[in-house]
C-alpha cells in the first residue's frame, strides 16, 4: 500500500463472508494497534473503540475551549473549588467521627481494665484470707470463726490477773510496814485503865492476811508487849 507510521508498514487485506460471498476489505492500524475495518463487513466490538474516540473527542473540544473562553475557564475553576471544599468538609466530618469512635474505644478499654483490677484484687484478698484461715486451722486446730466469746472473755480475764497481781504485791508491802510501825509505838506508851482497873487494849487493824504474812520478830514483840501488860 505504500502507506507507513513511524517506519511501520501498513497493510490490506482481502476476504469474502462464507454465508453470502461478501468482500471485505480491512487494514491494519499501527497506530492504535488494531485493524481498521474499510467495507464489507460490522465490527463486534466497535462500541468499545468508539466509547473511547468520543472520550478523546470531548477532552480536545474541553481544553479548546479553556484556551479560547476566558469565563469558561473560570466556571470550571469555581466548579472545582467547590467540589474540592465538598470533599474537604466530607474529610473531616470523617475524621471527626473515627475520632469520637476512637475515644469511646478507649474509655470502654480503660473501664474494663479498671473492672478486671477490681476483680483481681477481690479474689486475691479473698484468697489471703483462706490461706490465712487454713494456717490458723493448722496451729490452733480450729477456724477462727468456732472461737467462741468465753475464749476471748477468759483471756481478758487472765490478762487483769496479771496486772493486778503485781499491783497487790506492792500495796501488800506498806501495810506490814505500817503495822510493824504501829506497834513499836504501841510498845512505848503506856496503856490506859479505866476506874475499875481494867486494862483496854487495842485491836490491831491489819488484816489476818498482812497478820500472816509477818515476820516472825514481829510475833515476837506481841508476845513481849503481852507479858508487859500482865506484870502491869
């Protein structure tokens, strides 16, 4: 054919259709990398090829017309502008809502750890307290809960006794004292007689628990006091 593009040769080919004996006549197309069909014959899928001619076909139209109209130009600059602040607003209103669902993530994370601590720490108290009670079982033989109150009461009891015991040892001792005192002073004055003669003597105000606790001096001088008074 003699017909090239870009060093490519171009060629025709002839055919006729089985069915009626047609011929058809197509050539290739190295521009487009297809066969381009002259006469004779429908292409199958010519719909396609001619969806993107028109596409191509609009695009030159569109930019010829940017070049020459000057308020086209700036219709589809305002056009423009406005679907760019459109998905600017659609952006953050979506951000803002992945944001709130974000937060309450957290704060549901934050409460069930908080719950879980909660929990831990009543079962491991609840634990320590039958390890506890389990050691008690092994050194008293009994739980803590079976010690009855006459326990607790009986050892209060023992713990007075051993505060008061000391305290009537020391009030013990300036008692025997003071009637040892006493009777010394007994001894040295003289004893007293009413008109008919009858010696009166007085009763010893110790009680029979210091009188017992005595010294065996102390008996002693009673006995001699006793004798002054008969020879009296």
């Amino acid at each position: 054919m003699g017909e090239t593009y870009l060093g490519i040769q171009t060629y025709r080919f002839y055919i006729k259709c089985t069915k009626c004996l047609r011929e058809i006549t197509f050539k290739t197309d190295p521009a487009n990398g297809d066969y381009e069909l002259e006469h004779g014959g429908i292409r199958n899928f010519e719909s396609i090829r001619l969806a993107e001619k028109q596409a191509k076909e609009e695009a030159a139209k569109e930019a010829e017309e940017k070049a020459l109209n000057p308020m086209k130009l700036l219709e589809i600059r305002t056009r423009d502008s406005r679907q760019e602040m459109a998905a600017i607003e659609a952006l953050e209103d979506i951000i803002e809502l992945n944001a709130r669902h974000a937060d309450i993530k957290i704060e549901q994370m934050l409460t069930q750890k908080r719950e879980q601590e909660k929990q831990y720490e009543i079962f491991k108290k609840q634990v320590e307290e039958k390890e506890d009670e389990a050691e008690i079982r092994k050194i008293f033989g009994k739980p803590m809960a079976e010690i009855g109150h006459d326990d607790i009461e009986s050892e209060e009891i023992i713990e007075k006794h051993e505060e008061i015991v000391p305290l009537a040892i020391n009030t013990i001792k300036p008692k025997t004292m003071i009637s040892f005192a006493q009777t010394i002073n007994a001894k040295k004055q003289q004893p007293t007689k009413n008109a008919l003669g009858v010696i009166i003597k007085k009763k010893s105000t110790t009680n029979n628990d210091s009188a017992s606790k005595s010294s065996t001096g102390f008996s002693s001088l009673v006995a001699a006091y006793d004798d002054n008074d008969d020879s009296a």
